[in-house]
C-alpha cells in the first residue's frame, strides 16, 4: 500500500514536471518568435532608411549635374548670350 502511494505521487511529480517543461517550452518559443518579428522589423527599416538614402544621393547627384551642366553651358542648361559691335548711338 505505502510503496503504490509512492508509486503515485512519482507519477504525479512526473506529471506536474513534464506539464511545466511544455509550459516553459511554449514560452521559449512564444518568445523567440517575438524576438524574430523585432529583427524583421528592424530589418525592414533599416532597408527603408537605406533606400531613402539612396535616392537622397541620387537626387543630390542629379542637383550636382544639373550644376555643372549649367556652369559649363552645356544640355542648353543657360540660354546663350550673344553681342553686337553696331554702333548704337
């Protein structure tokens, strides 16, 4: 009689340990998930900043050329300048 009362708590020990370790795993999992969605949120806006940055570069290049052409008079970028030597007096 006393070795089944033992027999029966070991199983219930058991039973309680083997319910915490499935509750603890379903944590651990519940939070590595969590802390997968935060990298991929993360992830997302670094690209999203990354491509604004790019096309800040990009704008930023357009504007240096633009520049230049207009500097140079090049791409009809300026209108041209022309001169007379008639006498307007």
């Amino acid at each position: 009689m006393v070795n089944y009362k033992l027999q029966e708590e070991d199983k219930d020990r058991r039973a309680e340990a083997e319910r915490i370790m499935v509750e603890n795993q379903k944590k651990i999992e519940e939070q590595q998930r969590k802390m997968a969605e935060e990298r991929l949120a993360m992830i997302e806006e670094q690209m999203r900043f990354e491509q604004e940055k790019q096309k800040m570069k990009k704008r930023e290049d357009k504007r240096l050329k633009e520049d230049q052409k207009k500097i140079l008079g090049k791409g009809n970028a300026r209108p041209k300048l022309s001169f007379s030597l008639g006498a307007n007096s």
